[in-house]
C-alpha cells in the first residue's frame, strides 16, 4: 500500500505537471542573456524546481483525500483486474463444459456483468463497491472449480466401470479353479486392482456431486447480489456471510486444481 502510494504521487499529474512547466520556466528564464553564463544560478533554479516536486510530493502523501483517492484507484483497477479474468475463463471454459453447465456459467456470467454495470454506470458507492468486488471474486473462483469439474466428470464418464465389474466377476469364477499359488496371488491382485479402481470412482462421483451443490450456492448468491443492486437493497449482512462463502470457494478451486496437477503428474 504504502509503495502504491508514494509511486502515484511521484507520477500524480499535478505534480509531475508542476515539475515540467516549473522545468520549462527555469529553461526560458537561463535563456536571457545576462543569466546564461552562471552555472551556480542554473544549479539553484533546477535545484528549487525538484525540491518543490519533492514538497508536493510529500503533501500528496500526507492528505487524506490522497490516499482516498489512491485507495479506491487501487480497488477499482483490482475490480477491472478480476473482471478481466472472469472474462478470460469464461472463454475457456465455454466451449468444454456440457450445455447444462454452459447455461448456467453463462447465467452467473450475466448476474455478474449486470452488478459490474450498475456500479459503473451510478454514483460511487463504498457497499456497492464491495458487492462487485465479491460478486468478482465468486465468479472467478465459480468458474475455475466448474473448469476442473467439467474435465473430471467427462474422465468418470469415459471410464467403463460395467466392463471392470464384469472383469471382477470373471476373475473370482477363475480363482475358484486355479490350483497354482503364483498365478492365484497374480489373479487376487488384479481382482483387487480393479476394485480399488471402482471405489476410486465411486468416492469421486460422490464428490462431484458435493461440488455441483457448491456451485449451486455460489450462483444463487451471486443472483442475491444483482436483484439487490439493481434494487438499492442494503446487502451489508449479506457481505458480511459471504466472506467465508469466497474463502470457502477459494479454498476448493484451489484445493480441485492440485488435485488435477497431481493427477496429471501420476499418469507422467
């Protein structure tokens, strides 16, 4: 914050203005004749122009209107910021997930640019400022877990769990039959193989699930959020719920992309 800060008032427009134009009057001033000659006069004039930069410098760091102005800069370029990634998962996401979940990303999609607008198009207001800012960072994190989700649920689709239980079946009538102890402990081993391989599917079926209803919660808030905009209602306890709702969301999207990068790194 503080780096923030003292970069926008050195690049402040007032400042940086005042320094050239006090720059382009010391230039004209050492252009008359009877002032050219004196170094030490060149050195006190260019001297006083930067030290009343760095005065002007130091005011813009000291008022607070400053700082309230650098601050919501901050906040709104962060809001453009995550917008712009919203945007960017979105068009990566669109053309890999089945139709229902395309509706109804691109339903989250529309609340989202709804709440972006109205912020953007009325008066600035801090608690509208802070539904946008979460109603960003729910759909970021909405579309990262729904990315990953898609790709595991067409995996879990693909695979063929009716022929693996068939192979399971044929497996145990052939080791009732088989008198030789190695190729017994070789057919038990492949019989457990493939049952791990079923209950791996299973857990993460079960689990998908859990993340669909997830994904539910995070569109019905994100909704919450435009009909209150849009209707001027007071969401100050509904941001104040929704804090561990974003921690939360956060905490899975990041929690399902490892989980991805690890399977990845197995089948390597």
């Amino acid at each position: 914050m503080k780096k923030n800060l003292l970069i926008s008032s050195l690049l402040s427009v007032r400042n940086v203005s005042i320094l050239v134009l006090c720059l382009i009057a010391s230039g004209l001033i050492l252009r008359i004749p009877a002032l050219a000659g004196s170094s030490l006069l060149k050195a006190i004039i260019y001297s006083s122009c930067f030290a009343a930069y760095i005065a002007l410098v130091i005011q813009s760091l000291s008022s607070k209107s400053f700082h309230e102005k650098t601050e919501r800069k901050m906040k709104i370029d962060n809001i453009k910021e995550l917008n712009y990634r919203a945007k960017r998962l979105f068009y990566d996401v669109r053309n890999t997930a089945d139709n229902r979940h395309y509706l109804k990303m691109r339903k989250v999609m529309e609340d989202k640019n709804s709440i972006y607008e109205s912020f953007f198009n009325g008066e600035y207001d801090p608690i509208k400022e802070r539904i946008l800012t979460q109603a960003l960072n729910l759909t970021v994190s909405y579309i990262s877990i729904l990315k990953n989700y898609t790709i595991r649920l067409k995996e879990l689709t693909e695979e063929n769990t009716g022929e693996i239980t068939e192979r399971i079946r044929q497996n145990r009538l052939k080791s009732a039959y088989i008198k030789d102890p190695v190729a017994l402990g070789d057919l038990n081993e492949a019989i457990t193989m493939d049952e791990g391989t079923i209950e791996r599917i299973s857990a993460e079926k079960k689990e998908l699930v859990g993340i669909d209803s997830k994904l539910d919660h995070i569109e019905g808030v994100v909704a919450t959020f435009r009909h209150r905009m849009l209707s001027n209602i007071d969401s100050e306890d509904l941001l104040e719920k929704t804090e561990n709702i974003i921690n939360e969301a956060s905490a899975l999207s990041n929690a399902i992309t490892e989980h991805r990068k690890h399977k990845l790194g197995a089948r390597l």
